[in-house]
C-alpha cells in the first residue's frame, strides 16, 4: 500500500506526518536507534499483538528504553498521572537527549507531549497515534495536556512532535466505538473547510481509511501552520461543535461520553446556531445530521438541560473575556466566529442536542 507523508511547516519545528501501512519501523527506528527511550502506551494498547514487537524492537536499538505503562481513559490526564511519569523520567536519569514515544490515542498523546514538554524544559517526543482520532487531530498541532477538576485541558503547553507515525496496522484493533468517534473530527474537516471532502465521508468512511487521515491532517496542518498558538483566530475554527462538545463532556462528567461522540452532539448544536445566526440552509444541517448519524455518531443526548449547560460554556476556556467566541458555518466549507449568541437561541440548539425539538 502507499505510503503519504504530509509535513506540518512550523519553520525549525516543522514535522511529516508519516501514513501507511506496515511502514512504522521504517520511521521509527532510525529516530530511536541509539537513544534514551521512554515508550508510553495505555493498559490497552500495550496488550495488543502488535504492541510486543514494537516494544521488543525499540528497545533492540535504543541505548535505554524505559517503558512507561498508564490506564487507560480521559481519567489518567491528570496531573497526579503527569508528577508520577516526572518522577520515573528522573528516576530512570532520562537526560535532556531523550526521546518520548507516545503510542496510543489522545489521552496518552496529550499526556506524554505535556511530559515532553515539560520534563528539563523539554526533550523531543515522536507521536504514534493509533485511535483514528488521534490520527486525524490530537497527534498532530502540538497541544498537549492535561484535565482539572474544573475543567478539560485546563493545563498544557503548546509543544510539537518531532513527528507523527500513522501505522495503519496498529489502528485496526481500535475498538469500532472508538472508531466511529474519530470519524466526528473527520466529518468537522469537511464541515469547516472541504465540502468535496464532506461529500466522500458523509455515507460512512471508505474503505481505505489513509486518503481519509491524509486530507484531515492536511488540513489540520495548514491552519496550524497558519495559527500555531491560536492567536489569530484561524485555529480557532478547528473548535466547531467544541463549545457545546465539551460542556457536554463536562457536564456528562469524564468518560461517560467519549470525546468524538459529545463533538458530534456540539456539531449539531453548532450547525443549528449557524442556521439560526448565519444563514446555513436547513437542508445542511439536516445533511450533517445524516452525516453524523451514517457514521455510527450520536447526533443527541436526551438528558441535556440547558441550565447546566450554559454555565460551563461561560468559562470554556476559549471564552474572550466574558464572550464566549463561537465557530459558526454559514456554508459548508467556510466558518465565521461570532461572540453574539443570544441565550434564547442557544436554549433551542441545546434543546436540538437534548433531541427535544425537531427540525
Ligand atoms: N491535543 C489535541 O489537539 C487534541 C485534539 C482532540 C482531542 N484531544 C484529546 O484526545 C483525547 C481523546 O482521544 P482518543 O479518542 O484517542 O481517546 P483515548 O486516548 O482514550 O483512546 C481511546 C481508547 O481506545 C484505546 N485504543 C487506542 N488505540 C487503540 C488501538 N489501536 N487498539 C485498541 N485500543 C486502542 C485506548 O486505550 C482507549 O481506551 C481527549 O483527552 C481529548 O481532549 C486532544
């Protein structure tokens, strides 16, 4: 199968993003061979068939490899997590040449790129996303973090890989729960910038899922390399369905919805808003809705109340003072960001994501 490479151009820290299949040691080795080497995986991923030769092998040909094993789930991005895996870095003696390998999804990519970020200033750290979401959104643009009692991602840094493996080998045994959650950031690509990219996923993702990773992260890439530290607004669009998404991850409280699941439900809310605020032709929020639902999303969550909703949208932290900023699409392809939301119109999008109000 054929192998892509797109490159995320960010000057001195511009990074490829490698995507195939059976092309990981290919990539991987050559950056690991000789070095001081901690592998970070979850309980899950290190227990796959796939998981014991890339161990086996990374530590054939590193100088040290310290291998660091964490739950799995959104409940291991915590900064008690975070101090522990300090902790082992400095126990091992992991110097500042060390290099952290993140295998797995978001959780652990977000995780371990904070450690990078953060463990003597910050060593180097090779992404290898093996949840489609990951693939397609967290491993690439160089957030990364951790959650708080008060909130999601409340504490990170902005720090990029040095680069992404998408083996598409390992993303076979992801859960097809996971699966159809990734497909939500894959859909919002097609939403916010490609309506010909919409057209190709909107009926279910194909088959070969690389040209499906290689448009989202090409357009992942381009507005990062245009917005590296969302200061001018541009990365910002990437947050389409995310106001609402994860309020409602806050609300329905850390892992009982995953996070591509509550994005689906905030992308109806979004489209909604967009309709209601900027034009967006009902047909096209009812054509995202289809979207969603064809690729196995949720598209409601009946016991959403606009009461406890609202208040933890105030303080999302892409809150601009005491606005909170939303991503609008007044056509599929292009976004508009908007603190106007009047309080009457958000009840009615919360009531569509409650699935209360038909439309
Ligand atoms: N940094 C960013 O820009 C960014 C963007 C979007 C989301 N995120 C974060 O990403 C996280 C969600 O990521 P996620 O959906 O990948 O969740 P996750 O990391 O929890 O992975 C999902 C589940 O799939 C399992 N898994 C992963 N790959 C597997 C494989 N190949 N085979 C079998 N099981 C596998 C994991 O063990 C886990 O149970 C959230 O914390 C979210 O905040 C970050």
């Amino acid at each position: 199968m054929s192998e892509k490479t797109v490159r995320v151009e960010l000057d001195a820290r511009s990074y490829p993003i490698h995507i195939g299949s059976n092309i990981w040691e290919k990539h991987l080795l050559p950056l690991t061979a000789k070095a001081e080497v901690v592998l970070i995986a979850d309980d899950n991923v290190a227990e796959q068939a796939w998981f014991v030769p890339l161990r086996e092998k990374l530590a054939a040909g590193a100088a040290k490899l310290v291998f660091l094993q964490v739950a799995a789930g959104e409940k291991t991005k915590n900064l008690t997590v975070f101090a522990n895996l300090c902790s082992s870095l400095a126990q091992a003696k992991i110097s500042r040449r060390g290099k952290i390998v993140a295998v797995g999804g978001g959780v652990v990519g977000d995780l371990a790129g904070y450690l990078a970020a953060s463990y003597l200033r910050g060593i180097s750290f090779i992404q290898v996303p093996t949840s489609l979401l990951a693939a397609v959104d967290s491993s690439v643009g160089g957030k990364t973090g951790v959650n708080l009692p008060e909130g999601k991602n409340l504490v990170g840094a902005f720090y990029q890989p040095s680069a992404v493996i998408v083996e598409l080998e390992f993303l076979k045994t992801l859960p097809s729960r996971e699966l159809a959650a990734g497909t939500a950031e894959v859909v919002k690509y097609g939403i916010i910038k490609a309506p010909n990219f919409f057209e190709l996923v909107k009926n279910g993702m194909p088959e070969d899922l690389s040209r499906v990773i290689e448009k989202s992260v090409s357009i992942k890439a381009e507005v990062v390399a245009n917005d590296e530290r969302e200061e001018t607004g541009l990365r910002a669009i990437l947050n389409f369905g995310h106001t609402i998404g994860h309020a409602i991850e806050q609300t329905a409280g850390y892992g009982n919805w995953l996070h591509g699941e509550a994005i689906s439900v905030g992308m109806i809310g979004a489209a909604w808003l967009s309709h209601r605020l900027v034009g967006l032709p009902l047909s096209v929020v009812r054509e995202i809705h289809a979207a969603l639902t064809a690729n196995q999303l949720p598209v409601a969550i009946s016991d959403l109340q606009f009461e406890q909703l609202a208040p933890v949208i105030a303080v999302d932290k892409k809150s601009t003072g005491k606005a909170v900023k939303w991503v609008l699409c007044p056509e599929l392809g292009r976004t508009v960001q908007s603190t106007e939301v009047p309080e009457d119109i958000l009840r009615e999008a919360i009531e569509i994501c409650a699935g209360r109000k038909e439309f």
